[in-house]
C-alpha cells in the first residue's frame, strides 16, 4: 500500500486534468496507474505513487470504472466524460487561409476542429454553434458550424477587382478565405486595383459569397500611409479622435492646482527616473530610490495618474474605453488618450512635476519586502534614460548615476530569481524592428532582445502589479475579497500540453507534470537546454502555442505563466484602459468604499481583452507588411533559415537575422513526392524517406514577393 502523502491544490488539479485525458484518449483501454505514469513521463517513485492515488480517488468519485483488478477505464457516465462527448457547444471561429478552422470554445476546453466544408456562413472572429461529432481516438475535436450566433464584423479592407459583369473585393486579411461580391452600383465611385473598405450588406442562402457595397476609398495599394490606414480600418480602429474628445481634452488645464499637490505623498526630493524606448513619448512609469537609516531601500514605482485628467462619463473616458489600448504598429502609435495626455499632461516627462499613483516597498538587496503602501503622489523625475544607456551604465559600472542604477538592478536580479523559483516561466521573446527612411521604407530589420535594463523595469513594474492585486484579493479575516480587475492566465490545455510532452520526449527532452511549479520548472529548464541549439526557435515556438492566453476578469484564476496566485495590470493607464480602471477602484477601495460591482466590470474586462487582442493582431500585421516590403527587392538572393513551421502545402521557413518567413513549396520540392507528418511536425519523401522537420536549418532563395497578401515564396537551395 503507497504511503499516503499530503497533495497540494495545485498539484491535484494538474495531476487530475492529465490523469483524465489520458483515459479519454482512450476509452476502451484498461491501464493501470504505471501504465498512465508511463504516458505521462513520470519516471519518480513519488510521482508514480501520486498518480496511483488520485486514480483511485478518480474511481471511487466514479470517474473511472475498474475492469480487472488495479486496472481502470473511463466512465462513460462519469461527469467528465459526459462532458468530452457533449454533442452541441458555442464559442469563436479562429478561421484559417485554407478554409479550414477552428472554434474556440467558451469553457476553454480545447479547440474544435472545423473542416472547410462545414464551416457555413461563419467568418473568423465570428460567435457561433457548433455540432460535435464522435470523439475518436487519438484525433482531435471535430465539428460542424450549425449558426452564426453573432457576427464579429462587417466591413473588410481589401484590393478592389472589377470585371466586365461584376465587381469583388480581394480581402487583405488571410483569415477571409473568401472574396466579397459587390454589385455595380454599389461601388460608390471606386476604381479597379484600388483599396477600398467594404461592408457586408447580404449574404443570400443560395449564394456561396456575401455581396457588399464601398464605404471609402482609401488610395493606391502599396502607398505607406494607404496600407497602415488599411490595417488600422481592418480591425475597425478609428484613425482619429472624435471633435468632442478632443475638444475636451484641449480644456484640461495643464497647471496642477496646490491643494491638490498638497493631498498627497511628495517624492519631488527623491531620485526618480524613467528607462523607456529610444523613441517613446509616452512615459508611464517611473521608479525612486531612496536608502533607509536602516540599511534598506525604499523603492517607488510610479505610475501616471491617468484617473486624476479622465473622469469616468467624460467623452475622453468614453473613447478610452472603445478603443481600450493604444496600437504600435511599425511607424505610429495610435493612442488610447489624445496627444495631449498621453504625450503631455500624462507623461512622466524629466524636470516636471507629474501626479502618479504609487507603489511604494521597503526591500532590503535580496529582494524581501519589509513594508508597502499604495496611494497618490507627486513625483519630479531627475533623468530620462533609455533602455541602452542603462545598460551601458549596467555593463561598464559607470556612468551618471551608475551607483544607483547598480541597486536598483541588484534589487530587480534578486525579485527575478525568486520569481523562477516560484514557477515562473521564463520566456524569452526576439522583438522585430525597423528602420525606417522618411516614406516609411523599411531600410534594415534588426532583432531587440530583452537585456538586463528591460528586464530591470519589467521586474519592478511585476512586483507593483502583483503587490496590488494581492492587497486587494487577498482574504483578510472572514470577509470576502473586494470586487477587483485581474489579469488573468490559465494553465494550458491538457490536450496541448500531453501533445507537446509528447513530442519533446521525441527529441530526448523530459517534462514533470507532477504540479504547476514542477511544470515551469520543466519549460525553464528546457529553455536552457535549447539555448543555442537549432531546436531553439522551433521548442520556443510550440511552447507558446501550447499557452493559453492571458485575459482581463474580475475572476481571479491567478497568472500561470508568471506563477503569481494574485496579478493584475496597474502600471500603463496611458495606453490600457484596464490599468486606470484598477486605478479607479483600489482609489475608493483605499478610501474605505464598498466592493464594486462585478456585473459591471466583467463585461468591460471581456470587451478590454477583445480590444488587447485585435491591438496584437493589428500590430503582428503591420509587422509582416514592413518585412515583406523589405524583401521585395532581394528576389533571387540566397539566405539561411530555419523551418519554422510544416503544412500539407509547404515547408515555412523564417530567415536567420530578420525573422522574414517565407514558405518553400511541396510541389516545388521535385526530388521525392512529400506528405505531412503533423504529430511530429515534419514532411516525410515517399520513395526515400528524407525528412524535413521543424527547426532544421537550410539555404533558400527568394523566389516571389506578393505585397498585397503579405506573402512570401522561397525556393530551396540546400
């Protein structure tokens, strides 16, 4: 009998969730407990006892049905798997350029493949029903779109095409895998090859294309101010503020009244600076540094006090919200707050004094928190520094004021090194930039990566973000938790997670699915194991699938990836409409005032969220514009690259120093007939069986550039 051992929250439901899916993998399998250990890449005695316990656990909640002696069997009238084989669900179409899709579903449960044939009239982005078909081994969810339950949008932007007998627009986003019928008098003066923006009017029950009509003419395809306003009207951001906000932001006085100055706590004395980007005008954080007669350090994050300029039933609070983020494409910023705020008023800009709302801690060098306090201040920064000057500072140990930047990074090293031992995940993300000539012509790409003067402030601004929401949702005695806005991330989906457990086994790599922390443990040693491997960009890349992804709620699920049990967003409410609402609440909730009501802020979390991922998306594209229009002058070079991706279609591959990804094509690959093997993320030749899979790094020429679809062909050289 195993020595029953004491198994944590964290650990139980990690175990239990993949202890399941394995059963449900297989259904008409009897396995024992070193059988599921076994497909879970236990190897310890302590894990193995575990599983054996929680499976029994498991059968006597009736979740398993034994079938010989220490052998089970899912129960198919067990409450999972009544769930697994549920035949109706609704959630969100994520469509793909092929037709194909899938539907994300409202529960998180995993995602439900779509075939091109039973997708209807669902567009991505677009709310609908689904019929599930039978579950069957080793295959993943299937279904068929039954309903359009709510529309995701209307209008597209695209290149206009117009025939003898008809016209159509050619959508720029290759999520619209189909093309628009416009009839000739609703082409509102538009000509063929222009850019235009479209609006769904009809979509008849006969027809396997909708018809719309031409709202705007935005210009000639190509021209850099056309494309980005293309992108900005793709994802139905308004390319500028409206008369009314901005009139009203014009009248907010600049000078700060001396009441108010004397209200709250002033750090004007205290050494303050901001470590921002080169090119950034919004400046939203800053942080002081001050020794204590005890030998401690009294550090200070401030942020902009965004709540003191923007009062709630404002026209610029109303705006703020529908736009709920600033956008960074390549060459602009489209911000949240008119400029006036965002760039001025807001902006903790050096030499001047600006309100903040603070997060103030005692910490000794080790990073231990002695004391914190929240409330408004005052604060006059000393020095604007950009993230390479400090770490010049950091590097040469020298510099103007390189003896405070030297406890400030000593502090940041130490809350980071107890941040991974915690579980958190260390993901480390390459950032594509450009550089840009007067039009906006990309003259060279270049690779950022986070050094330790990013890292610095991202450490500071995570202790101030945690410490709040813990302050807030935290249980004090026996009243419950106060309403508050979380930033919210799950733990991946068992489906994905057993998948890329899986695969790693195949390249020699171990996971510890025993809890969250052993988990992260696992990714971070990982991460060290790859680093400069030719696997590297490849494991890094399937690890961020496998992520669920982070959202606003007033739920508080705790931040998997950060492996905070509290988090939220409290340090950007010049660019997200999230963090000055948290702003607003923990001002009343430090006032004394009652919980605020969930009803109301959920759905403005759902609708912040919605708007943070639209933001992404725009960005990501704006990205792929700029690196395709940089390789239209480089057809027929050669450069190196890794396979960064395998499809039934082709090879993607991403060059080494860009991050341009490219796709070489089966058909163009004559030596061999190639066919997908998906579960190991490689293509396979027929008749001799050479192999090309992701990660592998190779030489390829650029064959073709399609600027309109943002597309690049690439042929393979070696």
């Amino acid at each position: 009998m195993a020595k029953r051992q004491k198994i944590n929250g964290d650990q139980k439901h990690t175990m239990i969730n993949n202890i399941l899916q394995v059963y449900l993998e297989n259904p008409n399998s009897a396995l024992n407990f070193k059988q599921v250990s076994k497909r879970l890449g236990i190897e310890d005695r302590a894990g193995k006892d575990l599983a054996r316990l929680l499976i029994e656990e498991l059968f006597r909640n009736r979740e398993l049905i034994e079938s010989n002696r220490g052998k089970y069997r899912i129960n198919p009238e067990g409450q999972r798997y009544q769930k697994s084989v549920k035949t109706h669900m609704t959630g969100t179409v994520d469509m793909k350029q092929t037709g194909k899709a899938y539907v994300i579903p409202d529960d998180k449960s995993g995602d439900v493949f779509i075939n091109n044939g039973n997708t209807g009239k669902a567009l991505h982005g677009d709310y609908v029903s689904v019929s599930l078909f039978p579950i069957r081994k080793g295959k993943k969810r299937e279904g068929e779109i039954v309903e359009v339950v709510r529309r995701n949008k209307t209008q597209f932007v695209g290149i206009l095409e117009i025939k003898k007998n008809l016209a159509f627009l050619i959508p720029d986003n290759s999520s619209m895998p189909i093309d628009i019928y416009i009839p000739k008098e609703n082409l509102n003066g538009a000509r063929t090859g222009q850019k235009v923006i479209v609006a769904i009017s009809e979509w008849p029950d006969h027809s396997q294309n909708p018809f719309g009509k031409v709202l705007q003419v935005l210009g000639k395809p190509g021209d850099n101010e056309v494309e980005m306003h293309s992108i900005l009207a793709e994802f139905d951001f308004p390319l500028t503020f409206s008369k009314a906000t901005e009139k009203e932001a014009a009248t907010i006085p600049a000078d700060i009244p001396e009441r108010e100055i004397k209200s709250r706590r002033d750090f004007r004395k205290i050494f303050t600076i901001t470590i921002d980007p080169v090119d950034a005008k919004d400046f939203d954080d800053a942080i002081s540094l001050l020794k204590l007669p005890n030998g401690n350090w009294e550090v200070g994050v401030h942020i902009a006090d965004v709540s003191y300029y923007v009062k709630p039933g404002t026209a610029v609070d109303d705006e703020a919200y529908q736009r709920g983020t600033s956008i960074y494409l390549v060459d602009r910023v489209i911000p949240m707050l008119p400029e006036r705020l965002s760039n001025e008023l807001c902006s903790l800009q050096p030499h001047k004094d600006r309100l903040c709302f603070s997060a103030v801690f005692e910490l000794d060098e080790k990073g231990k928190i002695y004391n914190e306090w929240f409330g408004k201040t005052v604060i006059h920064s000393d020095r604007r520094f950009a993230y390479e000057e400090v770490q010049e500072i950091i590097e040469a140990e020298k510099g103007e004021f390189a003896a405070e930047i030297k406890v400030f990074n000593t502090i940041a090293t130490a809350l980071r090194g107890e941040r991974f031992r915690k579980g958190s995940i260390n993901f480390e993300t390459q950032e594509v930039r450009f550089k840009l000539d007067q039009a906006g012509k990309p003259l060279e790409i270049y690779l950022r990566e986070m050094k330790d003067a990013n890292k610095l402030i991202e450490d500071f601004m995570l202790l101030a973000n945690r410490r709040v929401a813990e302050h807030i949702g935290k249980k004090h005695g026996n009243r419950p938790p106060k309403t508050f806005v979380y930033r919210a991330h799950d733990t991946p989906s068992p489906e994905k997670l057993q998948a890329f457990v899986e695969f790693i086994k195949k390249l020699g790599h171990k996971m510890v699915l025993t809890s969250n922390r052993s988990l992260a443990q696992s990714f971070n040693n990982l991460f060290r194991d790859i680093k400069g491997t030719g696997t590297e960009t490849m494991i890094e890349t399937i690890a961020i699938r496998t992520m669920s992804k982070a959202y606003y709620s007033t739920h508080n699920i705790g931040h998997y990836g950060l492996s905070f049990p509290f988090y939220t967003h409290f340090t950007s409410p010049i660019r997200r409409y999230p963090d000055l609402m948290v702003h607003r609440i923990l001002q009343e909730y430090l006032n004394g005032a009652a919980s605020v009501k969930e009803e109301v802020y959920e759905p403005m979390c759902d609708h912040s969220s919605q708007m943070e991922r639209k933001a992404i998306d725009a960005e990501r594209m704006s990205v792929k514009y700029k690196q395709t229009e940089f390789m239209l002058d480089k057809i027929g070079q050669e450069f190196d690259g890794l396979i960064s991706g395998v499809s039934k279609w082709g090879l993607f591959v991403e060059i080494i120093g860009n991050k341009c990804e490219g796709m070489v094509r089966l058909r163009d690959l004559e030596d061999d007939f190639y066919y997908l093997d998906e579960e190991n993320f490689q293509v396979i030749g027929q008749r001799y069986g050479f192999q090309y899979k992701l990660g592998d790094k190779l030489k390829i020429r650029v064959k073709r550039i399609d600027l309109g679809k943002k597309q690049m062909d690439f042929a393979l050289v070696s």
